[in-house]
C-alpha cells in the first residue's frame, strides 16, 4: 500500500473509539490512525479473500471449466509422470 496519507474524517460510535484508544494505550498501535489503517486494510484483505473464494466456488459448478481442467490433466499425464519419476531418483 501506499505511504502517501490523506487526512480525512470518520465518525465512530463512542464504545468503538474508547476501545481503539484502550487498544493504543494497550500498546497494539502507535496510534488510532495507525489501528484504524490496520483494520481497514485487514477487512480489505478479507473482502479481497472472499471474493476469490466465491469465484473458486463458481468454478466447481462450471463444466466448462471441469472439462478444461480434465483436458489439461489428459495433455499433461505423461509429463507429471515423469516429473515425478524424476523426483523419485527413477529413470523416465
């Protein structure tokens, strides 16, 4: 991320904040921004996570993709037949 800041305004609810500032004085931040930042970054990650997740759920109900993947594993067989041979210590 960027270490370029805006300054910019947020109204929380005042239990929220006490506990931010419980969190600071805690020492788990230098700051509010900087546990603010954390957070927020923390949820972006998670948003970012989820939405991967739902198109990997997609995928397992795609049979395009189901025959895609088959074909690849098909074209690709004797190679990771080899490869693990290899990895062995066998001869191919």
């Amino acid at each position: 991320m960027s270490t370029h800041t805006v300054r910019t305004t947020f109204a929380l609810p005042a239990d929220l904040l006490a506990a931010v500032d419980q969190a600071v004085q805690a020492g788990h931040a230098r700051s509010r921004n900087e546990l603010v930042a954390r957070a927020l970054q923390r949820e972006l990650a998670s948003q970012q996570r989820a939405a991967i997740d739902a198109a990997f759920a997609a995928m397992a109900e795609d049979p395009a993709y189901h025959t895609e993947a088959q074909t690849i594993t098909e074209t690709f067989a004797h190679a990771d037949w080899e490869a693990l041979r290899l990895a062995e210590g066998m001869t191919p």
